[in-house]
C-alpha cells in the first residue's frame, strides 16, 4: 500500500500512530512531601555547580535555598537553647530539692536528738521519784542501825542490800563531817562556837542528806561549828 512521508512515522508505536498519546505529569514541588528534603530538579544547580549559575549558564534562583537555610540556623539555635533552658531549670529544680532534703534531715536529726534527751530527763525522773519514796525508808534504818538493832540478823542483810541497791542508781548520801558547811547540801539547824575553826564546819550530823548525781534530793540536817 503506498504511503507518504517518513517510513519511520509509520514504523512507530501504535499510540502515536493513532494520535493518541498518554498525559505527562511532572511534580515540580521543590520540598519533597515525603522525605521534607529539597529538591533539586533538572535545570537547577546541581551541588558541584558554580555559584551563581545553572548548569546552562542561568542564573539561579537563591531565594528558596537561602530561606531554607535561615531556617535550619534558626532552628538549630532554637533547640539548644530550649535544651539549656530546660536544663537549667532541672538543676534548679534539683538543687531545691537537695535543699528541702538537707533542711529535713536537720530537723530529723534535732527531732532525735530532743526526743532522746527529753527520754533521759523522763528516766531521770522517774529513778529520783523512787529514790525520794525510799527516803524515810532510809531513815528508819538509819535509826535502827544506832540503836543497835541492825547489828546482826536477817534485817541487817536486808538493809545492806537495799541500800547498796540503790547505790546502783546513784544514790550518794551526804553524812561527813568535819567538812566545811556547804549551804547546797547542808541545812544548819544549830550553830556553836568552835575551837581553831577558821570556817564553818560541820561538826555533827543529825539527819543525813541524799543526792543523785549532781541533783541534791535531801540536804542534811547539821550541827554547825563557827569561829569564835
């Protein structure tokens, strides 16, 4: 069959033949909208292109690339600092904390301290309370042991140990003499002339003293020699 033109028209596919002929789509959004990278389409400077320049000799178009690199700087400062910020207001934060903790801890520690003494001043306390109770007691031994009663027998070993039972508890008892009257421990109920007395002396003891430690619980009743 004869035929017109370029053999080669004819010889070409059958979509062009019938001139028909498929749409082309082109994206030429220069951020991919996947990825978020810039793109860098045919016609645009490549990355060894020289600046300012196409790889056809056009000048290129800066003002996108420029943007998107003013960004980035400002990005890249922004986030730092928001680090820093917010870093520093966690080590504020744990300091304040640490403050609170240490602030607790000394008031724990008085707490314990005052809980502690205020525990010793009650046992304290209550060991002088007995010990004030045992007094008259005392008394009515000493009484027996001058006249005589106590001197053997089963009441005498009594009296011994109670008294030595309460020696453990600090019970000292104030009966001396010859020592300088000393008005803390000692109550003078008479007073004599004396020979070669410099000072007041304690020449008799009519009812004897008691005291616990430094705590004076009875003073003792003395006989006084003063200088004549």
């Amino acid at each position: 069959m004869p035929h017109h033109g370029n053999e080669e028209e004819h010889n070409s596919s059958p979509d062009q033949g019938s001139g028909h002929q498929e749409p082309v789509i082109r994206d030429n959004r220069k951020v991919d909208p996947v990825t978020g990278q810039a793109r860098h389409p045919e016609g645009e400077k490549p990355a060894d292109a020289p600046a300012g320049e196409s790889p056809v000799g056009e000048p290129v178009d800066s003002d996108g690339d420029a943007l998107a690199q003013a960004e980035e700087i400002l990005n890249g400062i922004e986030v730092p600092a928001e680090e820093s910020v917010a870093q520093g207001a966690g080590q504020a934060e744990a300091a304040e904390m640490k403050n609170d903790l240490l602030r607790l801890q000394a008031e724990y520690v008085n707490y314990r301290k005052r809980v502690e003494r205020d525990r010793a001043v009650a046992g304290e306390m209550a060991v002088i309370g007995v010990l004030n109770s045992l007094l008259p007691v005392l008394d009515d031994v000493d009484a027996a042991r001058q006249h005589g009663d106590l001197t053997d027998g089963p009441f005498a070993a009594i009296a011994t140990k109670l008294e030595n039972a309460l020696k453990t508890y600090g019970l000292v008892r104030i009966d001396e003499t010859g020592v300088e009257f000393d008005p803390t421990i000692h109550e003078a109920l008479i007073q004599q002339p004396g020979e070669d007395i410099e000072v007041d002396t304690v020449s008799q003891v009519l009812r004897s003293g008691y005291k616990s430690g430094d705590r004076v619980l009875r003073a003792a009743q003395v006989i006084v020699a003063v200088p004549a």
